[in-house]
C-alpha cells in the first residue's frame, strides 16, 4: 500500500486512477462485477477510495465510515434485512464483521476511513 494524498496538498477523488479486478467468483451473485481501491492514507487510521461496477456481489466488513462519491447501489445487511440506498452525498458506516450483499445498478464510488 502507497499513501497517493500527501501533507498539504489535494486530490479529485472523482477522477483518481483505481485498478479493477474482477471479484472472487464465490462472491459474485449476477454480472461480472469488479471492484478495487485506492489508499490515500495507509496508518492507523486508513483512507481510501474504493469503486465497484454494476452487478451483485456479497462481502463481509470492515469498520468504517464512508461518502457516497458518486453512482447508486443498495447494501443490504443480511443478518437483519435492512437496505441502504447509496447514492452521491449519503455517509454510511459499517460494522466489522457484518455480512452484505451490493447491488450496483450504477458504478460505486466512494471514500472510506476505516
């Protein structure tokens, strides 16, 4: 991992180079989906931007809070059902631990501290 944002500067965080890769076959539900993520800042406290493609997929988190950057998707939570919608400008957390599944009708990007 390679810190991209360094002490007093900036970045787009809309137009930073992110590198996808297809996902885990076991964790593709429909499409082709890919995901990957750029680090911002690697250390205690990590900060990246992260994108994934339209289809369906299922993972398991990390703590975090994020900012919907751009495009649209739902995460479900699957112990209790509950859908979040993700579009530009919603801030969302995640549990460690917590199974999901995505749904990314439009390309997701978003910023994370985790």
């Amino acid at each position: 991992m390679t810190d991209t944002l360094r002490s007093n500067s900036g970045i787009n965080a809309l137009t930073v180079p992110i590198t996808l890769e297809s996902l885990p076959a076991d964790q593709v539900l429909s499409g082709s989906p890919s995901a990957g993520v750029s680090d911002l800042i690697v250390g205690d406290t990590e900060i990246g931007i992260w994108e994934h493609t339209p289809g369906e997929s299922t993972d398991v988190e990390a703590d975090e809070v994020f900012v919907v950057l751009s495009g649209r998707a739902t995460v479900e939570f699957v112990e209790t059902g509950q859908v979040l919608q993700l579009e530009p400008g919603v801030v969302g957390r995640l549990a460690a631990g917590t199974a999901t599944r995505w749904s990314v009708t439009e390309t997701l990007r978003k910023i994370y501290i985790a």
